[in-house]
C-alpha cells in the first residue's frame, strides 16, 4: 500500500511538470500548418466547355513572400500549352494592381514597373514558368523592390491563347506559396455559357405635308394661291401671305428616303383653255419672263436636290432660281440614312409675260411621294 501512494503521488508531480512545462514552452508540438489564404476568385472570360477563356486570379496573401519565393497556382483538369507570355502578375495593398509585371492582353497593372522572365532575378524580376497546366511564379531572388506583405492583394491574369477549359464539370485550382500560404477554388465549367437574343424592329416611314405661310402644320385640302400675277413683280412663297409647301419625313430605312414631286401639267394650264400655260423651266425668275417653278430649302434633317437646290431660294421670289416641273416624278429631297424629324420647305413661284393669255383659271397639282429605302 505505501508503495501505490508513493507510484501515485511520483505520477501526479510528472504531470503536473508537463503541463507547466507546455503551458511555459518547455515543451512544443511538433506540427506544420498552412495559412489559408482569404478572398480568392477568379474571373473568368468564358466557362463554356472545351472553349478558351482568359482567368482573372484574385487571392489575399496571409503571410509575406520572401526573395525567391513561389507561388504555384495548379490548373487541374485545364488544358493547352500555355507560355510566359500569357501571364501577367499584379500586387499591391489595396487593389492588387498597384504594382505588377508588363501587360498581357487586355489587362493591365497600375504600374509595370517589373519583368516577368524565364528566372528570376534582382528586385524588380520575377520568374515564371509553365509546368503542364501549373504554372510557378518566383519572387525576385534581390530584395524586392515592391513587397508582397501579409494583406497584400495579389493579382494573377492568364490570356485565354492557349488555355482550354475542361469538359463540364467542377474543377478545383489549387493555389500554394512557399510562405506556407494556400488556398483553392472551384471552377463552374458548363455546357454553353451564351444565350442567344434576337429581336425585329419592322420598318417604317411616315410622311406629312402641309401648305402655309411659316413653319406650322395645317388641314387640307392644300394649296398655294398665288393670285394675280403681273409683269410688275414674281409672286411666290413669301411668309407673310403665299404659302410654303412643308414635308415632314421619319424613317427607319437603311438607305433613308426620298422625296419627289411630279406635276400634272408640268405647267400652269388655263383649265377653260388648256392650250394656253405659263411654262415650266429651270430658270432664275425675273419679272415679265414668264415661267412657273419650285426650289427647296432644308429645315432639318433632309436634302435638296437638283434642279430645285439653285444658288437662290427666298421670300423674295424675284432671283430665286427655281427647277423646271415635270410630269415624271423628280426627287425633290433625300437623305441617305434613317432620319428623325426630317423637314423641307419648298417655295412656289410663277411669273407671266405680256404675251401671257389672260385667264382667271391657271392651275396645276403637284404630287409628293416619300419612299423609303429599305
């Protein structure tokens, strides 16, 4: 019995020693961890199967990299024979683009002020290697010029030249640093990533006119009195009581639109006598020179064509240079795309001769046509 009690109370002082002994650090476990690394991602450009993509791969640094540490980033079941070329490395403490490698394809650090090579060396250069689909990147062998600290953003972009995606699936990239830090993410590979969207927009075109003296809308019917006209003075178009003829043009066609006008007469008949007529010609208009014409001005949107763009076209009908009148259809505007509240006006003008015949019924009818070209 005494030699129990002395056994138990020997075994009790052992233990109590040991656990001072941890508790102080007398004695240490002998065991290695990993530092998970935090904020890993990667964004990829496509995640259809068997189809290229670039990689945009984000992670926090838990723990410093030292000179010539690696960081190994394992793209498993990815396939392609990736070069150096494809590769851009990026860090920093807030964006983890502040400081970084030159440029690959569409990506871009802040500052690349350091080399990617096939080894590493002094401060600014970093070495890169592909190992099948791993690829390793070394830390410059110097002291580094930019550090990557613990907290620090580490980007890592990958062009998609010469890297495939696997078949569906979920692949896990593994990313390991020689500082201990390690992580890993899944990759979403699926059947298609593209959706197809179409829609029809329906052509369309709508016209308007209207006759008046200034740049307003009216009813029908339409018309242009011209009144009595003498060989003292053209009467026409002139704002304050001869109306304009004013178009209005919206359309959706490709190749715009135009417009053009034909006369009934390509004159102005007496209709009692319809062998007597005030002619039509492509003429500057003068008093006592007997002629009818139009020309036309662009409000917006639209242009005037020959022969109804002369150099003169005004209120003031003498030396307005009007276009001859003809039955045929003659464009009268254009315009080569689709337009969106097009507007012309055209002026109207006529002047007799003393040979002119008297009568109090000389008339014509002008005919506009928009059409679209679709």
């Amino acid at each position: 019995m005494v030699k129990n009690k002395v056994l138990l109370k020997f075994m009790s002082s052992m233990t109590i020693l040991s656990l001072v002994l941890v508790m102080f650090g007398g004695l240490q476990p002998q065991t290695a961890t990993a530092a998970g690394l935090t904020g890993i991602s990667d964004v990829m450009s496509r995640e259809k199967a068997a189809t290229k993509s670039t990689h945009k791969i984000t992670f926090v640094s838990t723990t410093a990299m030292v000179a010539s540490g690696t960081i190994t980033i394992n793209f498993s079941t990815f396939t392609g024979t990736p070069v150096l070329a494809d590769v851009q490395i990026c860090h920093g403490v807030a964006t983890g683009l502040e400081n970084g490698t030159a440029a690959v394809t569409g990506t871009s650090c802040t500052a690349t002020s350091e080399t990617l090579a096939a080894s590493n060396g002094a401060s600014t250069i970093w070495g890169g290697v592909w190992t099948g689909t791993s690829l390793v990147l070394t830390a410059p062998s110097g002291t580094p010029t930019f550090n990557i600290n613990a907290g620090h953003k580490v980007t890592v972009f990958v062009t998609a030249t010469n890297i495939t995606n696997p078949a569906v699936s979920s692949p896990v990239v593994t990313i390991a640093g020689s500082n201990g830090d390690s992580g890993n993410f899944a990759a979403a590979i699926i059947d298609d990533d593209q959706v197809s969207v179409t829609a029809t927009v329906n052509s369309s075109i709508t016209f308007d006119i209207d006759t008046a003296t200034t740049n307003t809308n009216s009813v029908t019917p339409y018309s242009v009195a011209l009144g009595a006209i003498t060989t003292a003075a053209v009467k026409g178009s002139d704002h304050s009581t001869i109306n304009s003829i004013w178009v209005d043009l919206d359309t959706n066609a490709t190749g715009g639109a135009t417009i053009s006008v034909a006369s009934a007469n390509a004159a102005l008949k007496s209709v009692a006598i319809p062998a007597d007529t005030i002619p039509s010609a492509t003429a500057t208009m003068a008093n006592g020179i007997a002629n009818y014409g139009v020309c036309a001005n662009s409000v917006s949107g639209l242009t005037d064509v020959s022969p109804f763009n002369g150099a003169t076209c005004t209120t003031t009908p003498t030396g307005n240079t009007v276009g001859v009148l003809t039955v045929a259809p003659q464009n009268i505007f254009s315009v080569a795309a689709p337009v969106a509240s097009g507007r012309g006006e055209i002026f109207v003008d006529a002047e007799n001769s003393t040979a002119t015949v008297a009568h109090p019924d000389y008339a014509d009818t002008l005919t506009l046509i928009a059409t679209g070209n679709f």
